[in-house]
C-alpha cells in the first residue's frame, strides 16, 4: 500500500472518530431578537471568538495576564454577565451554542462598558480541549448542565471521567471547578465522576456538596424550581 493511501486511510479513520464522538447538547437555535442579531453582526468582532487556527494565546485574546474564568453553557448569560461586571480585575470566557443567549449577553456587556468578555458559539469540549493551553484557567464553571435524564441517554452528559481528565489538564494548579445541577441523579454521577479524579480535590470535607458560592447567581428558574421543591446540589474542586 502506497505513502498516499496509508495517509488517505488514516484520515478517514480520524474523520470516522469524529463523527463518532458524543455531544453533550442539542442545539436549538430558538428565535432571535433584531438585538439579538446586530449583535452577532455589530459585537462579534469585540467579543466573539472563532475557531483558531492553532492555539489560542489568552494574554494577547484579553490584552492582559489576568486571572481567566470559563463557564460551559451559560444559557442566556445573566449569571456571566453579572460577574462580568462584578470583577473586572478578572477576564472571563463563555461559551453557549444557543445563539439568542450569546447576542443578549453581548448586547449587556456592551451596554456595561464591559472589556473583559470573550465568547464562542462552539462545542465548549472542543474549545476547552483545542483552543485553550493546557492550565491556563483559574476556574471552570458548569451551571446546570443537561441531564440526559433518561438512562439511554447517560452517555451524553457533559460531566464524564475523559471531561474530569480534560478539566485537570486546563486549570491551573491550585484552579477551581465549580459546577450545579438541580438533577439529584447526575449530582451524585458527578460526584462519582469527579470523587474519582486523582487530579481533583473536593471542598466539602464529607466529599459530597457544598453551600452555594456567593458568586453564584440564583437564576429565575432555580428559585422557580426551588418553589416547587426542587434541590440544587452545589460542587467544588480545585485542582491537585
């Protein structure tokens, strides 16, 4: 077999393996507002960040060395934007595949002055795994992820032992994750997951869960939730 077609193998192997990987969302584009779309045209080249061609610097992405927090999936932004605007000391990096959420939350930081925000409309794995340098966050956030409620559907939860491998690669030593999830059966999947991971350390003493940080903002849907007596089941880690 020549050079040619051992190369042409591999990388229909490699693409198979793509193909092949497990998404842990669902995009549903929703409607957008005109806002909403002025600022994927208008704020984009301010905030928005697109696929690398090779990995990102943060320093020249933000201008500046500053402490980086990254959340997964931050819905509609009301929790990023507030601690956008709250710390300006640090720099922040949000990513969300729902393109109405990722307009509103340009639109508020604009409005704020806010210079401190980048944000990306990609798988967050991919971002996380092939944009960022390995320990360059200070922390990871995941606020209510999905659940995959059904038992068939497990595999496809963010939170899973390749993830808690990926998280330890990305933050730096000492780096904090912070995740929620109102979902009790994938609250103690995660504990399972992360309880496992040598490079992680847990800040409940008990090794389960922990008050809900003040940086945390309740969210209308979590007081809703909390009304109709749902828990919300807060975790820490930081990075061995």
């Amino acid at each position: 077999m020549s050079d040619t077609e051992d190369a042409q193998l591999a990388g229909a192997a490699a693409e198979a393996v793509h193909r092949r990987e497990i998404r842990s969302f669902v995009r549903r584009e929703g409607r957008m507002t005109d806002a909403q779309k002025r600022a994927m045209d208008e704020l984009w080249p301010l905030y928005g960040v697109s696929a690398p061609a090779s990995t990102l610097d943060p320093v020249a992405l933000f201008g500046r060395d500053a402490p980086r927090i990254f959340e997964i999936g931050f819905g509609m932004g009301d929790y990023l934007h507030s601690r956008v605007v709250a710390e300006p000391q640090h720099d922040f990096f949000g990513v969300e595949v729902h393109r109405p959420g990722v307009g509103r939350l340009m639109n508020r930081a604009q409005a704020a002055g806010a210079r401190n925000l980048r944000v990306a409309s990609d798988d967050a794995v991919v971002v996380l795994r092939d944009w960022l340098p390995d320990a360059s966050l200070d922390e990871i956030v995941i606020q209510f992820p999905d659940p995959w409620h059904k038992a068939r559907h497990n595999k496809r939860r963010l939170v899973q032992p390749a993830f808690a491998k990926l998280a330890v690669a990305k933050l730096k030593p000492g780096g904090l994750l912070s995740l929620a999830t109102d979902w009790q059966p994938y609250a103690e999947h995660m504990l399972e997951v992360l309880n496992a991971e040598p490079g992680l350390r847990n800040l409940s003493a008990e090794r389960t869960y922990v008050p809900r940080p003040a940086t945390r903002l309740k969210t209308k849907f979590e007081a809703r939730g909390e009304r109709l007596g749902h828990a919300v089941f807060d975790l820490a880690y930081r990075r061995i």
